[in-house]
C-alpha cells in the first residue's frame, strides 16, 4: 500500500492503562506503516515508549504524576488540537475520546473526524441532557466506530446512527510471548488452590464487590485464591471488604502491570464482574493463554465473545452467587471444560490484529 502525504491525527488525552490504551497503540503503530505523517495528541506520556518512533507525539509537557481531572486533560488536549490544526489543514482525526468535543471542532474547522465510542452507551446516558447532546452531534460525524455487534444496535436504537464494527485487534503472539517472561509470584505458587484471576480498573463500573460476595462464598467450599490487578478510586473499598470479611490470605491486590499476561499464565481461571463494557480485551486476552472465562452478560462484548456461553461462562450482572456456583462447578471438575477452552482459542480469529487493522486503514484512507 502506498502512503499517504495527508496526516491523520490519533486523539485519546487521558491515557491510563486500560483496554483503550492497549488498541490505541497497537492501532497507531500498524497505521504509521501505510500512513506517512501519524500524530498523537494525548495529555500523558507515560505510554510515549511504546508508540513506534514514526509517530509524532504531542504532550502536555505537566507532570503526568500529578493527578489531573479527565475534563482538564480534556481542555488542555483540545487546545493543543485547535493548534494544529490551524497549522496543517488537510488533516483527519481519529479520536478516541472526548468524542463530542472534536465532532463540534470538526465543523468549526472543517475537518473529517472518525469517533471511535469505547463503551456501551449503558453506561453514559442515562443523564437525559447528556443522552439528548450525544443524540444530537453524533450524526455529524463522518465515521462512528464501534467494537461488538451488540454495541452497534445500542447505537442503532438509541440514536438512530449507522456505525461500523471493527473488532479490537488481538495481537496473540505478543501476548503469548510476553505471557512466557518468568514472574516469580509464589500467592499462585500452591496447586491445591484453584486461582483465580480479575484485571480491571477499581471503579464501579468493573464491580469488584460482586467477585468478593461470590469469592467469601466459594472460598468457604473449595481452596481458592484470588489476585485483583488493577487501580483506582475504590481500592479502599475493596481493602475494607477484604479485611472486614477476614480474606486476607486468599485474596491479594496488585498494581496496574504493563505485562499482566505472566499472571494471567499462572492463573486457572479469569473472572469479569463488569456493569457495562465495549468489547473486553481482557476476555480475548486470558483466551488466548487457553484460561477458562466467566463474566457477567453486560452490555456490550462478554456475551459476543463467549458466543452466548458455548465457550465460556455468564452471569447476571451482580448475581453473585450465581458467580460462585460456576466457579465451584469449574474447579471441581476443570478437565470437563478443556473442550471450551480449546472452541475459545480457535475462536479468536474473529480478532485477528492485521485482519481488523487493516479495517481501520480502509476507513482511514476513505477519509485522508
């Protein structure tokens, strides 16, 4: 393919470690192959090292240690945009966040923005204003990408706006070699317990209460041990859980890892308690290492990758002790479930990196 003389803008401010982060970087990366003049404008660069060195990087130059609100990172991001624009007019913009904010920007300053919307609508718009806003400038997109089927119809019906569905690229060799670094970590040490394994940020949305209920219950019935891996505003919360309910010694918290797949490796089970999410990386990912799924069947992607839980296991969102039947049910007979965990596996190609890369370059192209 040849490369294009027009520049693409990759627009995502607040860049925290999370599943968005991941598919931004393995998108911009496979991008800057074909396109010649990539940038990015975040307001972090604690990522800037993993992002290939033909990518022009626009930062805040703030110290990314110091905590800033998501609507500063925001401002400040759009200012920066506002700039380069104003500089270099043949430009189109992929964002992937503050999504309304370029939309307005793209009309102003007569630009082509393809929004990319990260999470099922479930989860923001249930303020009504908000919901009428987003109703109201998402049809001035030129493109809106979506990551599962069922967030496509969400779109459809709440807003009454086509989008295209393009699944989040799963790069399983790196996976898969970075799953083989040798960890010491001797709380999964023991073969007697059966582990089990969550990485998600502590937010409501992620429901960490819901995997301790059904964690108290099943731990009393078979040796079980948990490992959370993740950060944010309820850790406290989930530590008071934890000590209150006496599951020190079987439940254990660590901070957010830039490789958490040699954890994922020594873990027999992965476990979502999400409310709402887009299309869970985390799911693909723990498949990928052949572990055993159980999520919650939130809106949108869990059911979608399980394939209505023919390969994998669901539960109604909150129901934990449903969770911890199936969790009882999977460790104690886990060589019942080698045939879902291998259909998993062969599955993923649905998710295939340069298969749905290759999506986001067409589109791009369309609009360059």
């Amino acid at each position: 393919m040849e490369k294009s003389q027009k520049r693409l803008i990759m627009f995502m401010p607040s860049m925290e470690g999370g599943g968005v982060e991941k598919n931004i970087i393995l998108i911009s990366n496979y991008l800057s192959k074909y396109i010649q003049n990539v940038t990015l404008i975040t307001f972090d660069n604690k990522f800037n090292k993993n992002f290939n060195k033909r990518i022009k990087i626009i930062s805040s130059n703030l110290n990314y240690k110091k905590k800033y609100s998501k609507y500063y990172k925001y401002f400040i991001c759009i200012l920066i945009l506002i700039k380069e624009l104003l500089k270099f007019k043949n430009t189109s913009v992929l964002s992937f966040q503050a999504n309304i904010y370029c939309i307005i920007l793209s009309k102003i300053l007569k630009f082509n923005i393809i929004a990319r919307s990260n999470s099922s609508p479930t989860g923001w718009t249930k303020n009504k204003l908000k919901n009428l806003i987003f109703k109201f400038f998402f049809k001035f997109a030129d493109e809106i990408v979506v990551n599962s089927k069922d967030f496509q119809k969400e779109f459809k019906k709440k807003f009454n706006i086509k989008t295209k569905l393009i699944y989040n690229p799963l790069n399983k060799e790196e996976i898969i070699k970075k799953s083989k670094i040798k960890l010491n970590f001797d709380f999964f040490k023991s073969k007697k317990f059966l582990k089990i394994i969550n990485i998600a940020r502590f937010t409501d949305q992620k429901d960490h209460l819901t995997l301790l209920k059904s964690f108290k219950i099943l731990n009393k019935k078979i040796n079980s041990k948990l490992l959370i891996i993740g950060y944010g505003v309820n850790k406290s919360k989930i530590k008071d859980f934890i000590i209150q309910n006496k599951l020190n010694k079987f439940v254990k918290i660590i901070n957010f890892k830039s490789n958490p797949y040699n954890y994922i490796n020594k873990a027999d089970l992965f476990v979502l308690t999400s409310k709402y999410e887009g299309l869970p990386n985390v799911l693909l990912e723990a498949q990928t290492l052949k572990k055993y799924v159980i999520s919650s069947n939130c809106p949108t992607g869990p059911k979608e990758i399980l394939i209505n839980g023919k390969i994998g296991s669901l539960f109604r969102i909150g129901d934990y002790k449903n969770l911890s039947h199936l969790i009882i049910k999977y460790g104690k007979k886990k060589s019942r479930f080698t045939g879902k965990i291998n259909l998993a596996y062969r599955k993923l190609d649905r998710f295939d990196f340069k298969k749905n890369c290759n999506k986001y370059l067409n589109l791009i192209n369309k609009h360059l």
